[in-house]
C-alpha cells in the first residue's frame, strides 16, 4: 500500500471525530462573514468621501483655487464637485443598502442573488467614478490653457504637445486611483466571491 493510500484511511479514520456542522450552521457563517464585508465597503466609501473632502479644503486653505476665482473655471469646478460628490453620496446610500439587505437575508439563493448584486454596485461605482475623474481632468487641462490665468509661457505650448502629456499624466493618475480601487475594493469583492463560491457548493 503506497503512501498516499495511507493518507486517505487516516484521514477518513480522523475524519469522523471532527464536528459536522449542518447546513444552517455553514450558512449563518458565510451570511456573516458576507454581512462584514459589505460593511467594510460602507466603511471605505465614507473614508474615501472623507479623503476627498479633506484634500479639497486643504487646497483652498493653501490658496490653490485662488486664481479661478471670478472666473468660469470656479463655476465648472463648482459643477463638478457638485456631480464627484453626488456620485459618491449615490453610491454610499447603495452599499448601505446593500450591507441593511444582505445582513437580513433568511436563505441561501437570496444571499447569492445579494452578493452578485452587491459586487456589480462596487464595479459600477469604481467604473462610473473613474470615467468622471478622466472626463474632469481632460477639461480642466484645457479650460486652464485657454484661460486668462494662465502662465504666458504654457500658451507657448504647441496643442499636440498639450494633448499627448495631458494623456500620459491623466492615464498615470487614473491608473494609480485604479490600482488603489483593486487592492481596496477587489481584496473585498474576491472575498464576496468566495463566499458566493461557498453557497454554490453547499447546494450541491
């Protein structure tokens, strides 16, 4: 008898020494572990909230927009934070309602069907705020180069040359927000995942 054999009979062997838990036992497990991690996603959306907000006062204390103002680049800034934070405060309200749906769920098929939900909300969320940084920053680039304001010698600046740094820099940006959304949001969303996993094969 090879080695492996012998594994397997001390495993069945031990096997039946180890508590079973029934199917409701596994199933209030994985609800709560779902449960917390859509609340960590409410949690990072209210700091990620807080981050923005507290980076755009510091800018105005230390005087960044002061040039703007007077100016139509204060009322598209106006604008666009009014859209920036009405996503977030959109999407806050979403994952609360997730996290307020899923920790009341009473089966199993309902949990899958509120995971599934709960990850489409956080990649609509990280696609739609991603889209709105690049659409915003694209303009800003150019409203500040045809403004009033600007430093005579970036009016020198060939437009071509405008466009292709403009890309490069913006792409930089969006793919360091990106990466930060993945190792925040993904770590969360693959943990859904497995929990989805884990109800599949319980049904089994």
């Amino acid at each position: 008898m090879d080695e492996l054999e012998l594994l397997k009979k001390d495993w069945k062997r031990r096997e039946g020494s180890l508590p079973k838990l029934s199917y409701d036992e596994i199933y209030k497990m994985i609800l709560k572990k779902s449960s917390s991690i859509v609340k960590w996603i409410f949690i990072v959306s209210i700091l990620e909230f807080v981050l923005w907000t507290s980076l755009d006062l510091i800018l105005r204390f230390l005087g960044v927009y002061d040039p703007t103002e007077g100016t139509y680049l204060e009322v598209f800034t106006y604008i666009s934070y009014f859209f920036s934070y009405g996503i977030l405060f959109y999407f806050m309200v979403k994952f609360y309602l997730n996290y307020k749906r899923i920790k009341v769920t009473d089966s199993a098929k309902e949990l899958m069907h509120n995971i599934i939900k709960t990850r489409k909300t956080v990649k609509h969320y990280v696609f739609i705020n991603l889209s709105f940084l690049a659409i915003f920053s694209f303009i800003s680039v150019f409203l500040v180069y045809y403004s009033d304001s600007v430093d005579p010698a970036a009016e020198e600046l060939p437009l071509p040359v405008l466009i292709i740094t403009s890309i490069i820099l913006i792409s930089i940006f969006i793919g360091l927000i990106a990466l930060l959304y993945r190792v925040v949001y993904g770590v969360l969303t693959r943990r859904l995942k497995r929990n989805y996993e884990e109800l599949e094969s319980l049904d089994e």
